[in-house]
C-alpha cells in the first residue's frame, strides 16, 4: 500500500471512479437519488488537473486507488490567503484504518509547505460522519455558509477552518 501524487491518467480514472461511489455511498438520503444515480465515473477527471490544485492517492498491493485528497490554492474568494482541502474519500472497506487520517496530515503538512497558515474546506450539511472527523482532527465549524443548487433544490454547505500555526 502506498500513498503518492496522482500523475496518470488511469490513476485520474480510478480516481474518478472512487470520488463518484464515494459521493453515491455518503451523500445517499442526503442528496437525490436521481442526481447521485447519474454522476459519470469520469466527472473529476479534468479536475484533476486544475491549475493550483494537487492531489494524493492511496493505491492497495494490486495499484488499484482506494483514497485520495485533493488540495490547493483556494477556489473561493472570499477565502484568499488560505489553502483549501477539496475533496477526501476514502473506500468504505479502506475506512477505520487510519487512510483518511494519513491522506488529511500529508495534504494539510504540503499545504503548510505552501505558505498557508490557515485552511478551510466545505462540508455538505447533513454529511455528520465527515463532519466528526474532521473535528475530531482540530477543523472548527466557524458558522459560515454557502447554497449550491443541485436539481432545482438548494443545498447547504459548512464552512471549517483549521490554523496549520503552531
């Protein structure tokens, strides 16, 4: 098992293929069925390679990708001068054996790397086990939130921050 930078296109497709069963796994009761039933298993593939955004994976014995953490620059402007943690998944037979833990510190640590002193991410409300671990790991809910429209409905996202100061 190893976790390294996501580099080939397969590797983009596998892990694409994880964020989508990932999304239909915990997002179900949370989200529509027929939004989560119709994500493509390439919808992240391009985003991989935003400008400014990079991304860890965690691969089994077999090279197959299991986890992966996506982080960078901060997409939002309101949140300029902090880094930003896009995305974390981790297969549902991979979780509880500190993946999700090690792939959070790697990107948190490259983060800090990057000048960043302060980090946020979005987490879909209603999404309470994503909530707990990242307060179990220091992330502060700050009372901060946004709407995305997804099928016609609108949904709420919460803001958390985490300072990288010592």
């Amino acid at each position: 098992m190893i976790i390294k930078p996501l580099i080939s296109e397969d590797e983009a497709r596998q892990t694409s293929k994880l964020f989508q069963k990932c999304w239909q796994d915990v997002y179900k009761g949370i989200l529509p069925a027929e939004f989560l039933d119709n994500i493509p298993e390439n919808a992240w593939v391009k985003r991989f390679n935003e400008s400014g955004r990079h991304n860890l994976i965690f691969e089994d014995d077999k090279n197959i990708v299991r986890a992966a953490v996506s982080y960078g620059r901060p997409r939002d402007t309101r949140m300029l001068g902090c880094g930003e943690l896009m995305a974390l998944y981790v297969e549902p037979d991979f979780q509880g054996y500190n993946v999700g833990k090690t792939l959070l510190n790697a990107a948190e640590n490259e983060l800090k790397k990057m000048g960043y002193g302060k980090i946020y991410l979005w987490c879909l409300d209603g999404n309470e086990k994503a909530q707990g671990f990242y307060e179990h790991f220091g992330w502060r809910n700050i009372a901060t939130e946004r709407f995305v429209e997804i099928v016609g409905k609108e949904y709420k996202y919460l803001l958390y921050q985490k300072n990288l100061r010592d």
